[in-house]
C-alpha cells in the first residue's frame, strides 16, 4: 500500500476540467514532483491534497483512509506555498512555532523544536526578526521550517524556488533533496521547471490538460518519452515526421520527407501505427566534417545527415549548432566542449555531416 | 540642461501648496481663535478686548498685548461645566467609536469577501447615503423617531408596545444618529485592509492547523489592526467635537463640547470663553491625530 493514493480525481471550476480523473500512487520517503505547464492542473491537484479545495470525484487515501473531504487543519499533510505565505505580523519564531501552537505541543516541546527547524534551515540568529527584515532566500527558509515544523506525513512544495534567483535556486534545490533524504519525508514538489524537478526527484509526474500523461524517473522521462508531445515538452529534441517501410528485429525503417530514409530501434511498446516521429535529442548528434566509416564494424546502423551549419551558440559547457540540410529541414546538434582549445569547432556556413546511431533515435506516435 | 531644471519648479510649488493651505486656512484662523481666547469679554463689537488695531503706533499694540491673559482657560477648569462637556463628549466618542467598530468591522469583513464584481457595487451602497446632505439625513431620522412618527406606527401596527415610544431626544436617538452618520468612515478603511489580505495567509493558518475562527483571531484581525485603528480615529476625532446630531437629537439635559461652544458663542455671547473651550479642545485631540497620523505611515510603510 502507497502511502498516498489518488484515486480517480476530478475537479471543475465551471466549465474547466482543471484534474480529470487522476489516479497517482506515491510512496512513502518519495521525492516526487508534479511537472507541466501552467493551467494543467498540477497546482489545483497539489491544492486538494492540502485541503484547500475538494475533489468533485474520486478519493484521495493517506495512510489507508480516505482525506478528500477532511477540512484543511485537520490533516497530516504541509504545504509551502509558493508566495511563502509567512504571516507578516509574526517573528520567525512565531512563524515556526504557530503551527505547534495550534497542535496543542507543550511549551517547552516547542521550543525545542522550533530551534531545532532554525538549525535545519540554517536560520540561527534571525528568530527576532520579521518577514519584512529577511531576504528572499531567507523567507524561503522560514516557509519551509514552518511547514516542517509539525512533521507532516507529506510535505507539499508549490513553486518553492520560484522565486529566487539561478545561482541560490541551485544551491537550495541541493538542500532540499539533503534535507528529504535525511529527514525520510514524502515530498511533493509542483514545478513548471524540468531541471528542477529532474534534479530533486525520484519521479516525475508529467501533467497535460488536467491529466498525467507520463509518471517516470527522469532518466526514462527524458530517454523514452512516452510521446511526441512530452518528448518536446522536456528537453530539446528533434523530430521528423515518417512512415515505417520495414520492421526487422527490433530495427525499424523510417522513410522521412526531412530527413531521407533512418534507422532506428525500437522501444518497448512497440509502435502500432505506420505514421510515426522519429525523435533525436541534439546532444547525441554528433557532428563531423566526413561522414564515419561504414557501419561494417559497428554494432548498429548509422544515421548520416549532410548539410550546412547555419548557426553556432556558445553557451559554455556546450555549444550548439543548427545543421541545415538540403531538404531545408534544421537539426539541431550540442556537443561538449571537452577541451578549452578546441580546433575542431565549427564555423557557420561549414559543410558537416550530422550522424547518430540506431539507439540514440526514438519513434513516437505521431 | 536636465529634465530635472524643468520640472524643479511647479514640483516645488506641488509641495510647498498643502503647507500654504495649511498656514491659510488652519494657522491663522487659529491664531485669531487664540487670541480671542487670550482676550476678555466686552459689550462691545467685537465683544472683546483688547482689540489689536494695527494703526495706533506700537506702543499701543504692546499695550493692548499685555492685556492678553490666561484667566478664560482656568475659567474652564473651575467652572464643572465644560469638565463636564469634555467628559461626555469623550464617553459619547468612545461609545460610538465602539458600535461602529463592532458594526462597521463585520459589514467591512463581509464586503471584502465578496466577488470582486460586487465587491463594488456594496462599495456603492456604502456611499450612496452621502449624495443626500447630512443635515436632511439627520431630520429623517427626526420624522422617522418622533412621537408618531414611523418607528412608532410599526412598533404599534406590528403589537410590539401598546403605547408610543419616547425616541427624540435620548441618548438612544442620538448614538443612532452618530453611527448612522459615521458608518462609511468606519467601512472604509477597515475594507481598505481586509480587501487587501493576501488569501494564502489564511490557507497557511489553516494547514498549519488552526481553525477557521482561530485564523480569523490570528491572522486577520491582528493583520487588520492599522485598519482598526485609521477607522477609530477617523470617527472618534470628528465625534467629540460634533454638534449638529446631538443637537437634533439627544435631550438638553447634558451637553457635548460642541453644544456647549455654541452656547457661549452664540447664547452667552461670551467669545473668549468659547474661543478657550475651542482651543482646550483642539489641544485634547493632539494625542489621538498624532497617533492617527503614525499608523498612517506605519502602513504606508508596511505597503512598500
């Protein structure tokens, strides 16, 4: 048994489908995330599990029993909101300890644990002061001691980093996994970010239009998205509309209009349909100025794709470029930049041959 | 040439115009007020003396200023009657401050609640009362309580008493007259800061386990205090001076500061001695419009 069952969810605002029949297991000690873009209906799920609004369908089972209908202070769940919420009245102190209070913890028990969250979230010092005297990293950390402090069963993070800038969102998402793992919570995090939530969950549940559409671990998340539409959703790729000519062995032939003729392996299940996408991710094109040897001694056929860089973006780590082809369609390449003088960059208006392997290619349902 | 050069002078005419309001219309009225205070009484026109009369050479006006002495504001603590005028004034003040508190706060909540759409049209209701002269308002109320009036005929058609109530002219009518007049002071700012809470305050209390009573006490209403506090003073500052209402309504028996200034202005023709209940009065309300004026900032501030 999950710690945490859905169960058929459903929830309208009117006419809008904002979850529509959501069944999710999650279990206990999990770092799960609710990825998609806005208005799919990840926030509106998250809210149900907090309480604040209430399934028209469905059932939401923690622990066994059912929570839809229970009101939102009489559950075993947290949320940190995404505006943090901390009452402006309050010190950080009291903003910690308000939850405690409510739970009737005796008064010394609470501040015990109220100094306890101000060393977890490394806050020390600060306990006097009001929200409107902290910084937003340390707003952050109030919001999340807060929401901690009552030792949730499940702890909800809306946007939790949302608000704060690259270099301390970095640095936060690598304490917030730290602080799961060493604390075995549930966590539940709602993101619209996929590097976020490729970076701090075990699994991800890809939401669309009120649905999920894919739950997975980042790697399958991103290595064999379970379709063209999450395959574009997260990460970069490039696609090419075909028809499958031949089947052999797990190897399809897929003739494109883009691209000529490729081919690619199979993923489990296989594809039903004749029209299919052949998809690529951009790092695993590789370019070269020749194409490589024959396939002779490799252990999978290779796709050659000749044309003209069009267009070179160096972003540090890795640069990218735009491969034009002669049926005018673009492919997009990234590649590592493991040497700090590379003379085998490439220029705009270079010919280049773009090839990947069988393996690296993916085939989607159109 | 900066744009700054083009903009400095009607930029510092904007700031210097409230001051100069202030000098012209608060300052020196007030100065006159004080110096009648200063001055005594005399059958005479102006009914006072010394008068300063700008003509006579200096050594007339030094004369006529060492006249000036402070006799009329110890006329006003020996005498019961004007201790007695502020006291009710104050007692009426705090007592109608206090209805429209527990009136005003509820209506305001409510309003602030509403859907956005609504929200203005009870925001309409709430000033609609004000398109109708106060003065009119006030003698409504007079038809509506007197003797057979409306309040009556009900309360008779509908066998609640057998015989008219005596309405006009209690303290009853009065306090009525107050709240009912003074009610939009009371709404509007206490709706200016609950309609600005952020909802997910609320949400917060709630899944950090408190009630929705027990989120109502702890986080709205202290959140809401500034509110509390602008809407408070904003009725109790105008109440202890106020006239008209306890004029037309309340019996003659005991008399607000206001009925008692006009009086001695009108009836005793006694203007010094009004002038020093007037500036005594003036000096009494210095404390609440400072603290008025600092909550103001305060949340100014807070909104920043």
């Amino acid at each position: 048994m999950p710690l945490l069952r859905i169960e058929g969810v459903a929830k309208s605002f009117g006419n809008f489908r904002a979850v529509d029949k959501l069944s999710l297991d999650i279990r206990a000690g999990e770092f799960f995330a609710l990825l998609g873009p806005s208005g799919c209906g990840k926030t509106t799920l998250l809210r149900m599990l907090a309480g604040f609004e209430t399934p028209d369908e469905g059932r939401i089972l923690l622990g066994g029993s059912d929570i839809a209908q229970v009101l939102p202070h009489e559950r075993p769940v947290n949320m940190m909101f995404q505006n943090y919420a901390l009452f402006p009245h309050l010190s950080v102190r009291d903003n910690i300890a308000f939850g405690l209070k409510r739970a009737g913890m005796a008064r010394k028990d609470i501040a015990t644990r109220v100094a306890e969250m101000v060393a977890l979230v490394k806050l020390e010092g600060l306990e006097k002061r009001k929200p409107d005297q902290l910084s937003g990293g340390q707003r952050q950390r109030v919001a999340l001691a807060r929401s901690l402090a009552r030792r949730p069963q499940v702890l909800l993070l809306d946007e939790p980093l949302a608000a704060l800038d690259k270099k301390l969102r970095e640095s936060t998402q690598g304490e917030l996994m730290e602080l799961q793992r060493r604390l075995g919570m549930t966590f539940i995090i709602v993101t619209h970010d996929q590097e976020e939530a490729m970076t701090m969950a075990g699994r991800i549940g890809v939401m669309d239009a009120g649905r999920l559409v894919q739950v997975a671990t980042p790697r399958n998340l991103y290595e064999a998205p379970a379709s063209r539409w999450i395959a574009e959703f997260v990460g970069d790729i490039n696609l090419f509309n075909g028809q499958v000519t031949a089947r052999d062995r797990g190897r399809l032939t897929v003739s494109t209009t883009e691209a000529g003729t490729l081919a690619v392996s199979e993923l489990w299940p296989p594809v039903t349909k004749e029209a299919v996408s052949v998809a690529i991710r951009p790092e695993k094109v590789k370019l070269s100025r020749r194409a490589p040897a024959s396939d002779a001694g490799a252990s999978q056929p290779i796709n050659r794709l000749e044309g003209v860089v069009i267009d070179v973006n160096y972003l540090g780590g890795i640069t990218s470029y735009r491969v034009k082809l002669e049926t005018g369609a673009v492919v997009r390449s990234s590649m590592a930049n493991t040497a700090r003088l590379d003379v085998d960059a490439y220029l705009a208006g270079q010919r280049v041959v773009a090839w990947f392997t069988a393996d690296d290619c993916l085939v989607l349902e159109q | 040439m900066s744009a700054r050069r083009i903009f400095a002078r009607p930029a510092r005419f904007a700031a210097i115009a409230p001051y100069l309001w202030m000098v012209l219309f608060f300052l020196v009225p007030f100065g006159f007020v004080l110096k009648i205070s200063l001055s005594q009484t005399a059958i005479a026109q102006p009914p006072y003396t010394p008068v300063f009369d700008f003509s006579e050479g200096r050594a007339a006006l030094a004369a006529a200023f060492a006249q000036l002495s402070f006799d009329n504001f110890g006329l006003l603590v020996q005498d019961n009657l004007y201790i007695l005028s502020y006291l009710r004034s104050l007692v009426v003040a705090v007592t109608s401050t206090l209805i429209l508190l527990l009136i005003g706060y509820p209506i305001a909540y409510g309003m602030a609640r509403l859907p956005q759409r609504w929200q203005a049209v009870a925001m309409m209701l709430v000033i609609v009362p004000f398109w109708t002269s106060f003065l009119i308002r006030i003698y409504a109320w007079i038809n509506i309580l007197q003797h057979d009036g409306l309040l009556n005929q009900v309360l008779l058609t509908l066998h609640i008493v057998s015989a008219p109530v005596v309405w006009l002219s209690t303290d009853s009518a009065m306090y009525l007259g107050i709240v009912y007049s003074y009610l939009p002071f009371m709404i509007l700012p206490l709706y200016a800061t609950l309609s600005k809470m952020d909802a997910s305050l609320l949400e917060a209390a709630g899944d950090l386990g408190a009630s929705p009573r027990q989120a109502f006490w702890l986080v709205t209403f202290p959140l809401s205090l500034p509110g509390v506090g602008a809407g408070a003073l904003l009725c109790f500052i105008p109440i202890v001076g106020e006239f008209v209402i306890p004029d037309l309504l309340a019996g003659s028996n005991s008399l607000m500061i206001g009925q008692t200034l006009w009086l001695e202005f009108f009836t005793n023709k006694d203007w010094p001695v009004a002038s020093a209940a007037a500036v005594a009065l003036l000096l009494l309300l210095v404390p609440p419009l400072v603290l008025y004026d600092r909550l103001q900032r305060r949340q100014l501030e807070a909104n920043r």
